[in-house]
C-alpha cells in the first residue's frame, strides 16, 4: 500500500467516532502566523486538534544559518504526538484548509518519524469538508496521552552540502515546488534572493490538484512526474520548495503515482541563500 493515502470528507464523517482516530487541523498562513490557532478556535473537524507549523511542525530558526521553517527535534515532536493522542496503531487524519501543503509537512513529518501505516489528508481539505454540508464545532477535544515512539530516518533527507556534491550529476532530479515566477527569480515575495538551485525543475505543487482542489488521479500523477524524470531512476530525486513545506506535497502526491518515497531538502531555498559560496541561478 501507497505511504500516500487519501481519505474523503464523507469517509472522515463516517469515522469520526472510531477508537484510536486522531484529527490533526493544520491550517496556516505565511502572511498571518496567528491565523491557523484562531480559525481553529472558531470552528473545527469535530474531535480534531491543532497542529502549528511554526510552534509544532518547524524547529526554531537559526537567522542566517536555517532555512524558514527548519525540521523540528525528533524527541520533541514525538512527545507532542503523544500529547495529541498518537499511538503506533493510530488512525491519523491531516487536513489544512484545502491545498495539503501543510498537512503534507505533517505527512512527511509522521513518516520521517517512522509513522507510515494508517496517516491520511482529507482530501480537499476543510473546503472540502465545509462543501459537503459537514458538522463543525468549536468544542476543543478532550484527550488521552498516546504512547507512539518514533526515530528519525536520515535517509529522507539530504543537506544542503549533500545537495551541492550531486548538482551536476546526470541522475539527480530535482524538483522546485514553488510557483514559475519565483522559481525563474522575476519575483521574491518571502526570501531576499531570488531564483531557484541549478539544474531545479519548477514543478509547482498545486498542479498535483485538479480545479476542485483535490488531489489528482494516480495515473495522471504517474504521466506528470515521469516527465520530469524523464530517464532517471526515481530513487534519486530530490524536493524542495521555499522553506521545507510545499516540497512536501510532491512527495506526497509521488507516493500517490505509486513512487517511493524521495529525499526532501528541508532547508530549501531559504536556507540554500543564506550561504552566498552556493551556486543559484535565475531564468528556466
């Protein structure tokens, strides 16, 4: 079975009251920090708890050294999970406000950590949700503590030295999640330089979702990212976006294809910047 599983906003309602089931709420906003814990406050999954990007799902930020959104320490982030209820047989369902970004990074996190059975996004997100005409609440749940242990696996990652060894080699794929513009350098909304990773592929996240905002087919994954591939074996890609999160949706939606799972560069282009030694280019 795919690392990657979808689950429906009708499927969710359906197994809302099933022993073990955690709900993780996501949602945030780069141009809002407080926006995720305060929308959460209003209204909500039933039973779902908040998970912050910033607070929870990121380490700290390390100004000149880390990228945005650096990965947090494993120990701590396993305590945090038992908090939320997590166990090694739990049910897990992810869900931000519609694109998945955030409840990738979520994903991502849970597998990094060895939590690879059982995790799921709400496909559509609470958009999806909210159009299916479900119940929300603003009740927050009350909680048992889980037991899960989980341990890091090193090999989903690759740091930015490991990167710059492979720039060049004929097997390496590396895929930009971010928007063309950004990835072309014209514009640069969040970081202070512009441009994209030599030999970076722009392959913007949002083109995993059809018009309704969910997910595509798997078969229309598969045709996306075998273009990119081209000839070169898929154990050797590599993600990255902005700051570690949206990366994380093309690892996701490569699961869906039926791909393994890649290595994700966490520190992304945030952190690739911070050292001006490393090569950057502009243009396709």
């Amino acid at each position: 079975m795919s690392l990657a599983q979808l689950i429906s906003p009708e499927q969710l309602n359906a197994r809302l009251h099933e022993p073990g089931l955690v709900v993780l709420d996501c949602r945030f906003a780069l141009e809002d920090p407080a926006y995720g814990q305060r929308s959460y406050a209003e209204s909500h999954v039933p039973g779902a708890l908040f998970a912050d990007l910033e607070h929870d799902l990121s380490g700290p930020v390390n100004k000149g050294v880390t990228g945005r959104h650096p990965l947090p320490a494993a120990t701590e982030l396993v305590e945090k999970l038992r908090t939320w209820g997590v166990s090694a047989d739990s049910n897990i369902v992810l869900y931000d406000d519609g694109p998945g970004a955030f409840a990738a990074r979520a994903w991502w996190l849970l597998a990094w950590l060895g939590k690879r059975d059982g995790v799921f996004l709400l496909d559509g997100g609470l958009k999806a949700w909210r159009d299916a005409g479900l119940s929300l609440t603003a009740v927050p749940p009350t909680i048992k503590a889980g037991d899960f242990q989980g341990e890091p696996d090193a090999s989903l990652l690759v740091d930015a030295q490991g990167l710059q060894s492979l720039l060049g080699q004929s097997d390496l794929t590396l895929l930009d999640a971010r928007a063309l513009p950004r990835f072309k350098g014209e514009v640069e909304p969040i970081d202070p330089v512009a441009g994209h990773i030599p030999g970076a592929q722009c392959a913007v996240f949002t083109d995993n979702l059809g018009t309704d905002g969910r997910f595509l087919p798997a078969a229309q994954l598969k045709r996306r990212f075998a273009a990119l591939l081209g000839e070169r074996p898929a154990d050797d890609l590599v993600a990255y976006c902005g700051s570690g999160v949206t990366a994380c949706h093309n690892l996701f939606a490569l699961s869906l294809a039926g791909y393994p799972l890649a290595r994700l560069y966490a520190g992304s282009w945030s952190e690739w910047i911070t050292d001006p030694s490393r090569p950057m280019a502009k243009g396709d």
